[in-house]
C-alpha cells in the first residue's frame, strides 16, 4: 500500500490505537482488536498479524483485513487512504472524543449557546486543562 502525504499504513493505525480508546481511555490491546477483527470476518486475524501492520512490516493487508480494522474502531475505510490526513486525523479525534459519556454531555449543553457563551465555555476548558497539566508535570 503506497503512502499518502507521509502517512503509512502503520502510521494510520497506531493513530487509531492512540486515539480510539475504551471507555476508560485506556488503550485497545493487539489481542483484543485481533480477536474482534476475526469475529467481523471470519479469516485468520492473529495478534502477530496485527502488530507487524502496526509496526510497518506487513503493509499489504486485504480489503477485508482493513474492513474489520475500519469496523472495530468505527472509522470510514477511507481513513486508511484518504489524504486529507489532518482532517481525518481530526474526525477521528473527534468520535472518539464523542463516545466519551462525560464529553458528549458537555456537547449536548452547549448546543444552542451563543458565540459568547461558547468563548466562554472554551477558556474554561482551556484553563482546566492547564491546571490538569500542571498537576500532572512533575515537580524538580
């Protein structure tokens, strides 16, 4: 599979290991994601499989191969040849961030606020996370 603006087929889903996480935010194994894709088709999936298209070993998998992939972690088939690569990556981000409970509640309250109110919204979240971040860096 060619590389499209600099994105590689190992590039493309390791963002999706990075980005599309259980519900608690950690991150899918190769074993889970392997198993589930051989549930979705049918055909050999192994844990071994996976990895060497996540490290870039293998990069020739079959359509239905990137089907399972494209199922499992709920993005288009495109996603693994589109070349709008930022906006991808952005949507991405974006259902992933929108299965999170907590995020699609904030959504859902912010519907219908004006410029303003969602400015504001926006510098509030922007000041916690600051803080968070703060709060996580160590201290020397």
């Amino acid at each position: 599979m060619p590389e499209r603006t600099g994105q590689s087929l190992a590039d493309r889903i390791e963002h999706l290991f990075q980005t599309v996480r259980r519900p608690d935010r950690t991150p899918h194994s190769n074993e889970e994601v392997a198993r589930r894709c051989r549930e979705l088709t049918g055909e050999s999936f192994s844990t071994t499989y996976l990895w060497q298209l996540r490290t870039g070993r293998r990069d020739n998998p079959t359509k239905r191969h990137l089907e399972a992939l494209a199922s499992f972690f709920e993005v288009p088939v495109a996603y693994f040849f589109d070349d709008n690569d930022g906006l991808v990556h952005e949507e991405v981000a974006l259902l992933s961030a929108m299965k999170d409970a907590g995020v699609r509640d904030v959504a859902l309250r912010a519907v219908g606020l004006s410029a303003d109110g969602l400015g504001t919204v926006r510098d509030l979240i922007d000041a916690i996370a600051r803080r968070e971040a703060e709060r996580r860096r160590p201290t020397s």
